[in-house]
C-alpha cells in the first residue's frame, strides 16, 4: 500500500513507521479472531464478580454476536458509543463488538457524572451509551435517562443489568453474527479521555495500528506472553491498564486478564492467590496500601513477578520497598492516554528502576527536552518534555484550536511535564507546566473546576491549584472570590452545589479558602504558583 496521510501523521511518517514494523497491518478484531482460531480454549477473561470464565473462543463468539445486534440497531462503523463500564466481563464483550463494526468507543470512567457524561455525548455526538446498572451505589440508569433526554443524537441506551430501568438490557443486543465490512489498520479504533488542561475534556484518536504497536512493544518490555495472568485493578477503560501492556497486552499475547472488582488488597490479594497472576499495575497511593497490607503476609502472593506504578510520581522511598516486601521486580510506568509511554527495563539496576521514570517504549519515540522558547536545554538539564513517534497523536479529536497550541508545528506533543534525561536515557518527571491536578493519578483539569464554580451565583472568581498531600501526593485545593454584597457561603455548600452540577467526585476541591483577592503575576494573570505556596504553608503550619 502507498502511504498517505493517517490520522494527521503525514506520509513520510506513515512509510517509515510501517517499514520499521511498528504498525503491523493489524485490527483489534481481526487480533481477538486468530488468537481464537489459534487457542480457542485457553482462557480470556475471568470476571470474579459475575464468576465469567470466557475462553477466546466464547469472548470471540460474543464479540460477534454483540456487534450484530448492535449494527441491527443501526450503530454502523464511525459511530461513537459512549461506554462507561466498570471492571466487568461485558467491557470487553462491548468494545471489541465495536472494534469489529468499526464503531468507536468513548472511553468514560465509572466516576464520571452528569457534567462529564452529557459532555462527552454532546460532544461526540454518541448514538449509544452503555452503563450499568447500580454500581458502587449509583445509578448509572437514572443518568442515562437524563443525558437521553437531552441529547438529540443519542438513540440508544444499554444496561449491564437485568434491571434495565426502562433502557434496553445489554444481554438483550446480541444476535446471529453476521458479515461486516471490516475496519483497516489505520482508521480510528476508539476514542481515549485525556485528563486535559482545559475547560472541557478533549478526546484522544487512535488508531488500530499505533494503539497496538504501544501494546505489543509493552507487552515486550515487561515480559507478557501467554503464561501472563494480567490483573486489572485500576479502572478497566483508563489507557494505563488498557494497554501498558494492561488487558489488551495480555489479550494480544494470549494471556488472561482477571477482572478485580475494586484494587483494594482484601479483594485483590485473594484474587492473585486464586488466579495465579503474573503482573499488574497500579498507581503510586494504591501502591502504597498494597506494601501496607502485603507486610501482613496473610496471602500467598509468589506468583506476582511485576509490578508496574504510574499515572503520578511513585516516591524514591516507596520504590526501594516494593521488592522486599511484595517479592516483585518493579516497573515504573510514566505515559500518557496521547501515547508515549515509559518504562523502566526488567534487567535495569536497582537505582535505576527506583529514581526514573523508564524510557521510552519506541526507538522512534522522538524525545525533546526544551526551555520556554522551545530550545533544547543541555543534555541533563531540567526543561519541558515534547515528543513525537509511532503511536503519539498528532492531534486531539475536533479540536483545532487546542491543537495549535498543544502541538508545535513540526508535530511534536507538548505534554505539560517538566523533566530531565539521564545519560541512559531514562526520564526523571520533576514537575508539571499545565494547568493540571494530579491526585494520585487521578488528573484534574483547574480551568474545569473553576467553570464550575464561576455558575454558583455568589462567586465572583475562582482558582484551582494543587496542595500537597502525603498519600495522594497531590489534592484540588479552590480559591474563591465571592461577589460583593453576595450572601455568605460556607465551604461545604460549594462542594454540594458542584456534586449537584454532577462533576465527577474526584474533581471536588478537597479544601475550599475564600479570599479577597487573588496574588497576581508581573504581567497581571492570577499566580498560581503564589496560590500553591500559600495553600502549602498553611499545611505545614497545621502540622507542626
Ligand atoms: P493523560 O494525558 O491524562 O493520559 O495523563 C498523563 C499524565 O500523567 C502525564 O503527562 C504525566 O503528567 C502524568 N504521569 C503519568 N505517569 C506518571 C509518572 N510515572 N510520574 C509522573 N507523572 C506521571
Ligand atoms: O497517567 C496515564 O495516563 C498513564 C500512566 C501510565 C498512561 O496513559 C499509561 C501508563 O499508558
């Protein structure tokens, strides 16, 4: 095939990537079909809580069968599907049902609410939504009842519930499988949720071939093949366990994923005793209580050989103990939903693996380290981090303008982090440029927040920033002006009138300061640097 343009990587890009291997021609469907043809048997997917054991024979079948019934509804390829599972077998039943027609996920988190939910529809113009039913004590029908009802696009709603609620039952939808057209390597595969730096969350593209190049490249890096039992801890449709190397890695090398409902130890220890795991990952505060509960030594946890920490900084003092208590070598993982992902090597020394952030998946991950004019600063000196390579995008979904300022003109991504290089190669993340919260992980756009809080009727301004926080690492912290002459408000008040916006609860400041005014910058913009460090003192002085 000639190389034209895929998905904003120009020809040259698209020639060179395929010719060195990276983009193999592959569709995750097509995957899922030979794995099944291959070893039919072997086991897929275990779902502790429904006690699903699907082989890749039945999870194939039942892809099948799902994207029949859903192309019988009238969800053709190109069509979004917002899918907000949580860790349960049907996930992936749904998405490569979807993957096969062509259709594109929109990968929402079991946390989203009303605010984020009626965006992502609105904005994708999604025709289905795919909840289930009461999970975690909310119930994801009575949401879908109200997005339906204001989003014009939005014709179907399925429960992963027999108790619908008055929306069509997931189990329902599959049909006698029949002949469809088949998506090709390079079109879009799903949409992926970036935790963004802007108002609304922008929307991730990836494509068949670049999302399971990053996959099978992991899956090389951290040693998954098809004896790996991958447990899924963190929520099923984030790109950490999706994809480094995550489910799918196990799926394309033939492995077992094993669904755990929650990632606390009393419900995942057992599970890695039970099932024999290989290899998870988690994020740092996760990590953290995992060491807490494995010094117990209540569970056998022998078979347990990785341990991957992403998503925010895993601490230097942590990461010296996760051999010695857990028996595991320890990856840390520093990637992104927009693609370039980090690890550090199995055979790497000790220090290493406890002081970096690993190194890139790609020899083709172009990497840049730069100061604020965009030049590169000396090998090993601090600055911002761009990158561009085989499975970056090039571009966020619909969203030009953002584009323009969060690409440089030659394609590289501008990730917002702050790092440096080591002679190796390795990264070290030393700070955050954007305007982002990470709390454990968890990201959290300021200029969202603020939206919010600039619709209640007594604030006059608002600044989000982030506090320091010894488990999380990092906690939302909102600064508030009120209106003159407004009534007054008490902090509590806030978060209700934001829960009853329906934001998603781990984006709800954790501490509210009203102010009188905000510190300003040389050139007149709010400091938040001013902001962060007075919320910090104010910490400290609590403390000592
Ligand atoms: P997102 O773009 O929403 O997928 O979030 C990716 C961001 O998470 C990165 O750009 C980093 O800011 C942060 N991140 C991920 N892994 C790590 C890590 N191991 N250490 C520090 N920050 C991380
Ligand atoms: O934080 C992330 O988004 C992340 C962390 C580790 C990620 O997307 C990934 C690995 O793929």
């Amino acid at each position: 095939m000639t190389a034209g343009a895929v998905q904003g990587w120009p020809a040259e890009y698209v020639e060179r990537y395929r010719r060195a291997g990276y983009w193999r021609g592959e569709t995750f469907g097509r995957m899922l079909r030979e794995r099944a043809e291959d070893h039919g048997g072997r086991t897929a997917v275990v779902d502790p809580a429904s006690g699903a054991r699907w082989s890749y024979a039945e999870l194939d079948a039942r892809a099948d069968a799902m994207a029949a019934g859903l192309s019988a509804r009238g969800v053709c390829a190109g069509d979004r599907v917002v899918l907000q599972l949580p860790n349960v077998a049907e996930f992936f039943e749904v998405v490569f049902a979807l993957f096969r027609l062509g259709a594109l996920p929109v990968f929402a988190l079991p946390a989203h609410r009303y605010a984020e939910i009626r965006y992502l529809c609105d904005f994708t113009e999604a025709v289905a939504y795919v909840v289930p039913g009461v999970h975690g004590g909310f119930d994801y029908r009575e949401l879908a009842g109200r997005v339906r009802a204001e989003v014009p696009t939005l014709r179907h709603v399925f429960v992963a519930d027999p108790d619908p609620g008055g929306h069509e039952p997931l189990a329902g939808v599959p049909a006698a499988p029949v002949p469809l057209a088949e998506p090709a390597p390079h079109d879009l595969a799903f949409l992926q949720l970036s935790g963004g730096t802007t108002g609304v969350p922008k929307l991730i593209p990836r494509t068949h071939d670049d999302y399971i190049y990053s996959v099978w490249g992991s899956n090389e890096i951290c040693g998954v093949d098809e004896h790996s039992v991958y447990l899924c801890a963190l929520p099923a449709a984030h790109n950490f366990p999706l994809s480094s190397p995550g489910t799918l890695g196990a799926l394309y090398a033939g492995g077992r994923v094993v669904l755990a409902p929650q990632p606390a130890p009393e419900t995942a220890f057992p599970l890695i005793e039970r099932e024999g795991v290989t290899i998870t990952g988690l994020v740092p505060p996760l990590a953290l209580v995992w060491l807490e509960a494995a010094q117990r030594g209540e569970h056998d946890l022998s078979s347990l050989e990785v341990l991957l920490v992403g998503g925010a900084k895993f601490s230097e003092e942590a990461a010296r103990r996760v051999r010695p208590t857990l028996g595991c070598t320890l990856q840390q993982v520093f990637g992104m939903a927009e693609g370039l992902v980090n690890y550090t090597r199995l055979d790497d020394p000790e220090e290493t693996v406890v002081t970096t952030q690993g190194r890139p998946v790609s020899p083709d991950d172009e990497i840049r380290v730069v100061d604020e004019d965009d030049h590169d600063v000396p090998e090993g000196a601090t600055g911002h981090l761009l990158t561009r390579g085989p499975y970056t995008i090039r571009g966020y979904w619909r969203a030009p303008e953002h584009n323009a300022v969060a690409f440089t003109e030659d394609g590289f991504y501008r990730t917002g982090d702050v790092v440096r290089r080591t002679p190796t190669g390795h990264l070290v993340v030393e700070g955050r440029a954007k305007d982002q919260i990470n709390r454990g992980g968890e990201k959290i756009a300021a200029e969202e927040v603020e939206n919010h809080l600039l619709a209640h009727p007594s604030v006059h301004d608002a600044a989000v920033v982030s506090m320091p926080d010894g488990y999380l690492g990092e906690r939302v912290c909102a600064y508030i002006v009120l209106r003159r002459n407004a009534a007054p408000v008490k902090p509590l008040q806030v978060k209700k009138f934001l829960r009853e916006r329906g934001l998603a609860a781990y984006k709800i400041p954790d501490r509210i300061e009203f102010s009188e005014a905000f510190p300003a910058t040389g050139i007149g913009k709010v400091s938040k640097r001013d902001l962060r460090a007075a919320v910090a003192a104010q910490l400290q002085g609590a403390t000592t």
